[in-house]
C-alpha cells in the first residue's frame, strides 16, 4: 500500500523515469491519471466514435511504454503524452485528407450556415457552440480542444504540433474568428 500511496505523491515526470527504469506501477499510475482525459480528447478529435476513442488511448499508451526508455527527464510529461497522441490523430486526418482541408480553408472564407432562430439563453448558445465545434473539421477542433478545454498553453501547442508559436497563433485566431461567425446571432 505504501508503493501506491508514494507513487501518487510524485510527478507525472517522476512516475515516466520509474516506467523508463521498469516500474509497472508507475506505468498504472500514469494510465490512472491520464486515460480518462485522454480517451475524453480522442472521442473529440475522433468525431465523437466511443471505439476510435478507447482504441486510440490504448494505442498511446502503448506508445508511451514502447518509447519509456526516450523519456528526457526536463521534458513535460503532459506535452509528451499529447505529442503521441496528437501524432495518432494526425495518422488518422492524413489517411483521411483532413490536414490538406483544414490548411486551405485557413485562407478560404468559411461556408456560411443557415439562420437558424435561436434562444438568446446560455442553454442555446451552449447547443450552438457545441454543434459548431462538432462540425469544425479535426485539425480546427484539435487546435480548439488543446487550447480551451485541455487548457495547454501556446508553446505546448507548438511543441505538440511541431510548429512555430506564431502558427499556433495564427491558427487558434482563424479557428476564433470561424465560431465567432458561427455564432454571430449571439453577437458573442
């Protein structure tokens, strides 16, 4: 019992060094932690599919114990794990054809949608921008759930993604400016 009360006092980076040296329960522990979250943020990118989600969670986790031994002990474990799984996402929108859409839309005008009349509450401006980012084609909901709902910052982006800060930037303002339009009936 004590092992386990140890292991959930230490840092997530402390517990992948453990995984890297072949402590099994520190692997648990970091599985404890991490896989609801992960598995939240799979069935978002993964257009809400509960089997894609749970198969690609346990496919980052595989990945995370196959590449133990790679660990750098300065680097942020939480960056880490969403580079893995972001690169799985990434495989599944390039099988797709996803990225090519997502990087020409950047300098298209988005599609407008029809006027739909809509409550002025914050129950319909929820719906509202729950469908918006549902219909967000997955490389702008992957920037969106990052930033807003995985609350990583800018340069965790940017390490995640492999591009400079000013892209993430860049591109978070587009994936803005488009739910803005999106919801303009609610003047938000």
């Amino acid at each position: 019992m004590k092992i386990f009360f140890s292991l959930r006092q230490q840092s997530d980076e402390q517990l992948m060094l453990r995984v890297g040296a072949g402590s099994d329960a520190a692997f648990e522990e970091l599985y404890r932690r991490y896989a609801r979250r992960l598995q939240g943020f799979f069935f978002r990118q993964l257009g809400g599919d509960e089997d894609a989600a749970a198969d690609a969670t346990h496919d980052a986790f595989l990945r995370l114990y196959e590449a133990r031994d790679h660990y750098e002990e300065k680097r942020d474990f939480a960056t880490w794990l969403f580079t893995i799984a972001y690169n799985l996402c990434r495989n599944r929108y390039r099988r797709n054809a996803y990225e090519t859409e997502f990087l020409t839309s950047l300098d298209a005008e988005p599609v407008a949608t029809e006027d739909i009349e809509v409550e002025m509450d914050r129950e319909s401006l929820h719906r509202a921008l729950a469908t918006v980012l549902d219909n967000l084609v997955p490389p702008m909901r992957l920037l969106f759930s990052l930033r807003y709902e995985e609350e990583l910052s800018v340069p965790q982006i940017a390490t995640i993604l492999s591009i400079p800060d000013g892209t993430v930037k860049s591109r978070l303002h587009s994936v803005m400016t488009h739910i803005r339009r999106q919801l303009k009936e609610f003047n938000v």
